[in-house]
C-alpha cells in the first residue's frame, strides 16, 4: 500500500495498523530529509495550506508550519482571536472564505469535538485534525506511538500507561485508539473523577494507584491537568493531585526498574512532573516534538496525494 485510505486526517479511530505503517515509513524519510544541512524539499510545491487554529497551541501550530516550509507549500496562518469570528462569523463561512483564496489543505485545531468532521461534510479541501476539544489529536497520538517505536524497537506488546486528566484530553483518546492498532497494552492512570466511565470499555486497563500503574508500564505518558476546560471541581487542589499523582524522581527510583518517560507539553513542572523527571535520560519529551515534524510531514505528503 502507498497510499492512505481516506483524503482527512480526522482522526486515528479512522485509520488501521496499515494506514499508520506507511505514515511512519514516510516520517523516516522525511526524519533523515531534516537532519541534513539542506532541510527541504520541494513535495508540496503548488499546494497552499492554512492552519486555521481556533484554541492556543505552541508545539502543534508550529510544527504543522515548520512541516509545511519543509516540504515547499505555501502556508497561511490564522488565529481566531485576531479574526473576523470576533464579529460572529460561522466556523464554516470562516472555511469557505479561506478556500475561495485557493487554498488546498486545511490544518484545524477547534474547541468544539467533531468541528473537523462537520468541515469534511461541507468543503472538498484536505482536512487535518490539529484537536478538537476533548475528543482527538491524532497527529499527537502519531509521533507518540513513533517516538516508542523509535526508543523501543517497536510498539507492538509495550505497556504504556497514561496518566493524569483522562477525562478532558483527546491526546488520551487518540493514544489508546492508535497503541491498541499497534498492539500495544495499555492503562489509564488518575483520580476517578478525570477518568471518564465509557473508558475502560475500550479494552484498557484502569489504575488510580500511580506507583502500580508506573510498576506495570513500559512507558509513561504524563498529561497535564487541563484547568482551562473544568467548570467545576475535580480535586481538592493541584497541591494535592501532585501529591497523589505527580510522578517525581524518588517515585521512579522506589520502582527498581526503568521506564521511558513522555509528556504531549505544555508542561506543568512541579504538579503532573517532576523538573529531574522531565530532563531525565529517560525523558524522550523532546524527541516527541523532534518526531512531529517529520510525521506532520508525512501526513500533508500523503494527504496531498489524495487531493480531489
Ligand atoms: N501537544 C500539544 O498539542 O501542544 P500545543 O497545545 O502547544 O500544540
């Protein structure tokens, strides 16, 4: 197979072991394309992308950017907060807009689950999820899985836990969808009240025990609280969750063995992670946004193939 099956990127629910295979054999192409001195190549030449993001980002809006330079497309960057929404503008009118200037693929991060499934009922342009509210990331979850197979081999029979807000994080759902397609085993870790109920449905295991669940795992994958989205109280108090589910260095030495640690950033040192956790060696958070480039990369070359 060289070709994905679907023309959006909407989420990894979507795709099978095989779609993601070839993105990751792309992604190790395009890894060795941005370690050699001259760092581009001219894939997305006649294509015009614009990363339309509707929520705050750091890493994912750059990244895309930094992927679509790259690869030689044109990029144009918008930002709800310093555009025409303000004035009551629709979510598809925005879109339409944005596509009447020519534009080929449309890279979206939005608050609301399932805006980037409205959009792909509406417009023919390529879609890429960049998250939606709490329901997928699914370029995160794709450089994650990437950077375990790169640290470990391979995903296949890892256990990986994620641990802290389950309950508001699409990183969570995109994980356990794209961990499972690669055969991984996986478990969620926090509070009962950030871990949603429909979870352990999924064929995952849940701990609220933060040593036995970092006992079990290969890899950690630490998630911040996400305080922007609670409306009302999860916990007593971040002192406390930390307290109870920050992972620290006299935590992972009390296990007697080593695990690979990962976070999606931004980071909240001192609360979900320890600064000494966070710059460990085994802390392969940078090598997670290192990955993202050269698999956002393989996600616009591979979508590019299959524009309408
Ligand atoms: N991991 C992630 O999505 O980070 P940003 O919110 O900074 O894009």
């Amino acid at each position: 197979m060289s070709q994905l099956r679907s023309k959006h990127l909407l989420g990894i629910k979507d795709l099978n072991a095989e779609d993601i295979g070839l993105i990751f054999e792309t992604a190790d192409n395009f890894k060795d394309v941005i370690n050699r001195p001259i760092k581009k190549v001219p894939s997305l030449r006649d294509i015009t992308i614009a990363n339309v993001f509707f929520e705050n980002s750091t890493r994912t809006r750059l990244s895309f950017e930094l992927a679509e330079k790259r690869l030689s497309a044109d990029v144009i960057n918008f930002s709800s907060s310093s555009s025409s929404v303000k004035k009551g503008e629709t979510l598809l009118d925005t879109v339409n807009n944005i596509l009447a200037m020519k534009v080929d693929m449309i890279v979206m991060r939005h608050a609301s689950p399932g805006a980037p499934h409205f959009l792909s009922k509406h417009i023919d342009a390529n879609i890429v999820n960049a998250g939606d509210g709490t329901h997928e990331h699914p370029t995160q979850a794709l450089l994650d899985t990437y950077s375990i197979r790169e640290s470990h081999g391979d995903v296949s029979g890892k256990k990986v836990v994620i641990v802290g807000d389950i309950l508001h994080s699409r990183v969570a759902l995109s994980n356990i969808f794209a961990l499972q397609k690669l055969g991984a085993e996986v478990m969620v870790c926090g509070p009962p009240t950030l871990i949603p109920k429909f979870i352990s449905g999924l064929g995952i295991k849940v701990s609220h025990h933060v040593k036995e669940a970092l006992a079990w795992c290969d890899i950690a994958n630490i998630l911040r609280i996400q305080l922007e989205r609670q409306q009302i109280k999860y916990f007593p108090s971040l002192r406390e969750y930390s307290l109870y589910y920050g992972v620290d260095k006299a935590l992972l030495d009390s296990l007697g063995k080593e695990i690979t640690i990962m976070h999606p950033g931004p980071i909240n040192r001192g609360v979900e992670i320890s600064s000494d956790v966070a710059d460990s060696e085994h802390s392969i958070i940078l090598n997670q946004v290192e990955n993202g480039v050269a698999i956002r990369m393989a996600i616009l070359y591979l979508l590019a193939a299959k524009k309408a």
